[in-house]
C-alpha cells in the first residue's frame, strides 16, 4: 500500500510539474505571438531605402519565431559579410530584449531569412551566448 501511494505521489508531481511547464509554453506562446502581430504591422512595407518586411510569424508549435524580408538589390551588390553585419545588429536589439531571451532559454529559434532581387537567399539564426 505504501508503494502504491508513493507512486501515486511521484505521478502528481510529474503531473503538476508538466502542467506547470505547459502554462510557461503557453505564455511564451502568447507573448511571441503578440510581438509577431505587432512587429508584423510593418509586413509590406520598406523598413529601409532596399528592405521590405514581407513576414513575421510565430510558430509556437515548433518553437520558431521567424522573420522575412526581400532586398531589392541583387547579391552581386552586397558585401560579402552583409548577413554576419545584418545579424550581429537584430542580435545586438533581441539579446536585451526579456521577451526573447526567455523565449530562447524555453528553447524557441528566432530565424531570420531574406530574399534578395536576383533570387538568391540567405538565412540566419539568432544567437546571444
């Protein structure tokens, strides 16, 4: 009997500890979600003289929280570290960011993509260690 009650009581805890952890997922997902909507106002428009915003979304399934935008110059006119320069400044913003930073630590990717006017495309993730 009293292994029996033992076992029950390490199955509350796994419970309650997965109920815990599904209410964190939840929240992180709302937050990403809201932040996705409000950055995503700005779909559409040019952010700058060569880039328009074409995406941002929030995957909560996955974990991703992914932004899009074209670049209307072809690849042939831009540096050769333009996606390493690009990075290093949306990390220098996200990487104080509280939101973000919580949301990478319960394991979210913010995934950065552009496209540019010759087609070619590059992708980047968002690291703050």
């Amino acid at each position: 009997m009293r292994l029996f009650v033992a076992c029950a009581f390490l199955g509350l805890g796994a419970a309650l500890a997965s109920g815990s952890a599904r209410a964190a997922d939840d929240q992180t997902c709302t937050t990403m979600t809201t932040i996705a909507t409000a950055i995503g106002k700005a779909n559409g428009t040019m952010i700058d003289k060569v880039t328009k915003q074409e995406s941002v979304a929030a995957d909560c399934a996955a974990k991703v929280f992914a932004v899009k935008w074209s670049i209307n110059v072809p690849s042939t006119q831009m540096k050769p570290d333009w996606v390493t320069l690009v990075k290093g400044n949306i990390e220098a913003s996200i990487c104080r960011d509280m939101d973000f930073m919580g949301a990478m630590e319960a394991g979210w990717k913010i995934s950065l993509g552009w496209t540019l006017a010759d087609g070619k495309t590059a992708d980047a993730e968002v690291n703050c260690n």
